[in-house]
C-alpha cells in the first residue's frame, strides 16, 4: 500500500497556449485530477519541465525526462527549473532517438539516469517506466528491480487495456513500490494498428474503439489503483478530455 490513490492526466504541450486552455478544462470538469504529467516530445519546442511549469502550483507535475538527451559531462539542464517551480518528481524513460538526426542524443541508458537523478537531486522522487508489451515478464521484472535498485520510487505503466495483465504484473512488482497505473484512449483503427504493430500492445477479444469502452475501462483502471492504494494516470488521445474522464474522476 502506498498511500491515497493520485490521479494524473497526461497533456502533450503542442504549444503553451493550448496546454493552458487544456489545463482550464481539467480544472473545469475534472475535479478529481490533482497530478498533470508531461511528456517531453523534441519535435514541440516546449520541453516537459517547462509544460509542467503552466500546472503549477494548481497541480502536482510530473515531467518525463529522456535518458538519452542528458549529456554525461554536463550539469542537468532542467535542474535549477526543477527547484524554481517546486518540482519535486520526475519520469525517467530511456528515449527514442530523435526523428531530427541532428540532434545531438547520448549513450544513457534509464538506470544510470535514475542513478544520476538520485546522487544529484536526491529530494526529486524518480519515477520508471514500466512496458509489459516490449520483452517477456521475466525480463521486464528483472529490468524493474535494477531500476529499484538505481533508485527509483516506482513505475508508470505503459497503458493497459486489459485488467488481467494489469493484475499479472501487480504480483510481480515489489511490495512498496508506488504504481502509476496508465489508460489512454483507442477510439479509431488507425489508432488500434498503432498500438499493435508500433508498441505490440496486447488487447481483449471484448475490446471496442469507441468512447464507451475506453471510459468503462478507465473506471475500472481507476477502481484497480484504489483498491492496491496506487495511482492511476489517464492520456487522452484524439478525444476531449471532459467526454473521456467526466463523471470518472
């Protein structure tokens, strides 16, 4: 158990205006969200800690942070940004390579991220990534321990669709590591094939892309993190956030 059940919804910062409109609306008609985490995509010219920035101090904020994009013999460049807003946790994920090839990337890896977050910021509570579609559940386990062991708090889930590999990978995490558990919307093929051939996401016969089906689910995602004493985080995708999540959370 880790404590009372945070919600988190996730917003892409295309542009800071429409991050801000987005943000007036989950305060609108989600009343229920009280963490906004930010996905840091190089092709946006706002970087995560930055979008995070808008949140505050309305919401806790989470950034994702890219492993490869931190340079090994430089100071962190979102360090004193961090501090200044009063952001006191981040996601590490390991990072694709940039669809831009002159951007400059590192060999850096997750673990040694989370690693180097804990000596060097030790008050910002370091998150992992958690991908129960990208190797087997032996190998994922073992990727999460040495995370653990790096320093991480706990995970946040690539999004699920099916509540009985949610349960499966909750009985292989370590008791007392805090869980993210994520959901997203899947309401068109073009979508559907995304998730499949890009991330090879695993989907229920029962599954339909329609908003119905994605917000029954994100209920029942919302009632698995309560009854564990975890969190849940939502990432709406081409649908309204309000018409996904209202009367949910």
């Amino acid at each position: 158990m880790t404590g009372p059940t945070r919600v988190s919804i996730e917003l892409v910062p295309r542009s800071r205006s429409g991050l801000r409109a987005e943000l007036a609306e989950v305060a609108t008609h989600l009343p229920g969200v009280d963490t906004v985490n930010v996905p840091d995509l190089t092709r946006f010219s706002t970087r995560s800690w930055q979008g995070c920035t808008y949140a505050r101090p309305h919401y806790r904020a989470i950034p994702h942070i890219r492993a490869v994009d931190l340079n090994p013999r430089e100071p962190l460049a979102m360090a004193a940004h961090l501090d200044e807003h009063g952001l006191d946790e981040v996601l590490i994920i390991s990072g694709d390579a940039p669809a831009d090839m002159s951007a400059r990337v590192y060999d850096v890896d997750a673990v040694s991220a989370i690693r180097r977050f804990r000596q060097e910021l030790p008050h910002v509570r370091v998150y992992a990534g958690l991908d129960p579609y990208r190797q087997s559940l032996a190998r994922e386990q073992g990727y999460l321990e040495r995370k653990l062991e790096a320093g991480a708090v706990g995970f946040f889930t690539q999004p699920f669709f099916d509540l009985r590999l949610m349960d499966t990978y909750a009985d292989l995490l370590p008791e007392g590591a805090e869980v993210w558990w994520g959901a997203t919307t899947v309401t068109e093929e073009g979508t559907l094939n995304y998730w499949r051939q890009r991330n090879h996401a695993v989907f229920p016969r029962r599954f339909e892309p329609t908003l119905d089906w994605n917000r029954r689910f994100a209920a029942e995602v919302l009632a698995f993190a309560r009854e564990r004493g975890q969190h849940a985080y939502f990432m709406p995708v081409r649908a309204d956030a309000a018409a996904y999540l209202g009367g949910i959370v």
